[in-house]
C-alpha cells in the first residue's frame, strides 16, 4: 500500500489559504448570493400579486369609489422598490465586513507562517483593509502592485461602505468627480444631490467576484515569492 507523501510546510501552507477560500466561497458567499436570488424571486412575485389585485380592483364596482392606484400604491412601492433597496444595503454592508474579517484573517495566516511578531493591530490607522493590504505589502513584503486595478475597485465598495455608515448614504454634492465614475458601477445609482441607491443584486454579486479575483491573485503571488525564497 503506497502512502500520501507528507506536504512540505510550503504546500501545506499555500493549501491553508487556498482552503480558506473556498470555506468562505462555499458557506458564507455562496449562501448570500442565493439568498438574493431567493429574495428577487419573493418581491417579484408580491409585485406580481400587487398588480394582478390592482387589475381586478379596477374592474370591480369599487373603483368608481376608490382608486385601485390610490389603495395599493403603498404596498405596491415597498415591495418593487424600499424593501429590496433596504435588503441590497444591509446585504451589502455585511458582505463587507465579512470581506474586512476575512481578509484580517487571512493576513494573519502570513504572521503565523512566518512566525511574526508584528500584527496587524499593530500599525497605526483605523481602517482595517487598508492596514491588512500595508501588511501584506511592508510587512511580508508580498509585491500586489500588479493588483492596483483591482484594489481601486474594492475602494469604490470602501467609498460607498464609508457613505453609508457614517454619512446616512449620502455623498456631499460637491464630489461631482466621485459621483460620476461610481454611477459606472452595476447596481447602484447616486443622484444630483449624493444620495445613495442600491437598484440591483449586480452591486453585490460583482462585489464578492472581485474580491474572489483578488485573494486569488494574492495566493498565486505568494506561491511565486515562497518558490523562489
């Protein structure tokens, strides 16, 4: 009988992040993304109750007495539009703290690797994926210049996060630039006066593959750096 060959420190190590992963790929994203796609389906079909009541209302006597419109507006508004954009935001906002915990965690994998002493904690600034991305950088010196289309798309998510949170989903009028070029992303619109709308599961969906693209990224990068150490 033939036995599995024991994995190096180096392979067991890049399985470690590979595997952490795909832990999160499979239990926590993937059950977000159908938990939306069960939602779409749920206010579709109120919607679709909404407006079959409203057809017949209007066949009925009462309409001569009452507007079906007038009745149902209220309903119909909330379930085909102020139910999923509040859904959309706070599925958003714990997508991204997910995303901030996990990629904390995942840097903390490098610091018991190479068995560090510094943490992350330990530098200064508030913003934890930021001081995670600074440690990887400066700390394991991982080279993710290469990486800096994909980091300015996670910042556009950290604009929006920031907005939301702290300034109640508004940016100031005066951020004419920022507006325009984050109105270019799926999902969102952000009008003439700042305010911050969420239209489409597509915000967070396209959230969760960038940031599958870029942990990726960064493990084949460190494949490269220990194979060449």
């Amino acid at each position: 009988m033939s036995r599995s060959r024991k994995l190096s420190k180096e392979e067991a190590f890049i399985n470690e992040l590979e595997h952490s992963l795909y832990m999160i790929n499979y239990y926590k994203i993937q059950v977000i993304k159908d938990y939306l796609k069960d939602f779409d389906k749920y206010l579709k079909e109120r919607t679709d109750e909404i407006q079959d009541k409203i057809i017949d209302w209007e066949k009925s006597p009462k309409e001569s007495n009452y507007s079906a419109i007038d009745y149902y507006i209220e309903d119909y508004t909330n379930y085909n539009s102020n139910f999923k954009e509040l859904k959309l935001e706070s599925v958003f906002l714990s997508s991204y703290s997910l995303f901030e915990h996990f990629f904390k965690t995942f840097a903390l994998s490098y610091k018991n690797y190479y068995n560090l002493k510094l943490d992350i904690d330990d530098l200064s600034g508030n913003n934890y994926i930021n001081k995670t991305k600074l440690y990887l950088e400066k700390v394991i010196v991982l080279d993710l210049s290469s990486l800096n289309s994909l980091w300015n798309k996670i910042t556009k998510y950290q604009k929006i996060r920031n907005k939301i949170v702290h300034s109640n989903s508004r940016f100031n009028k005066s951020d004419k630039e920022t507006i325009k070029e984050l109105n270019k992303m799926d999902g969102i619109e952000i009008n003439t006066y700042g305010l911050i709308t969420m239209t489409d599961k597509k915000f967070i969906l396209n959230f969760w593959n960038l940031f599958d693209e870029y942990i990726n990224e960064i493990i084949e990068i460190t494949k490269l750096k220990i194979n060449h150490s």
